[in-house]
C-alpha cells in the first residue's frame, strides 16, 4: 500500500501486528496514520462522482504530499492534538 491507494475494493483491511479489523464498504475510505507518524489512505476507485469522503481523504493526501502545504498541515494538526489533550486532561471530551 503506497501514499495513496486507489482501486481498494476490499471489504476489510486487516493491521498488522495490531490485530485489528477495519471493515470497509466499497465507498467508505480511510485515512491510517501509523505509529511511526507515516500516513497512508485506503480510496475506492476515485471517479468524477465520487462521494465526499473519498474527495476529502484524497485532498488530504495531496495537500500533506506538497512541499508547501505539508508543514502548515501538520501545525494545526499538533496544535489540535494539544487542544485535545488540555481537555483530556481538564476531565472534558474532546469535540
């Protein structure tokens, strides 16, 4: 599985080591960040009418791809883990 997989047309995707199942339907996608912080998706076949989720995750894994999108992403990605973790720890749900 690379950056960006399309064409994905399995209804599970097993992780390894983890044993872990996530099942997927065939318009669902998912976007995995692994424990060593590399991100990968799971895209069904991506088609002019694709739903809005499948565009979502793909936008994603191009904006984190590009030199210049990338960094900006990954701040405000820290900046909301951080958000999250003063909630946590102040006994509140993260939203």
């Amino acid at each position: 599985m690379g950056i960006i997989d399309y064409g994905i047309d399995e209804q599970e995707t097993s992780t390894s080591g983890a044993g872990t199942t996530i099942e997927l339907g065939p318009l669902d996608a998912a976007f995995i960040v692994k424990g060593d912080l590399r991100i990968e998706a799971v895209i069904p076949e991506f088609t002019e009418d694709a739903p809005d989720n499948v565009r979502m995750v793909a936008g994603l894994m191009v904006l984190l791809s590009q030199e210049e999108t990338h960094d900006v992403l990954m701040m405000m990605i820290a900046d909301a883990l951080e958000g999250a973790r003063a909630l946590v720890e102040d006994g509140e749900e993260p939203q």
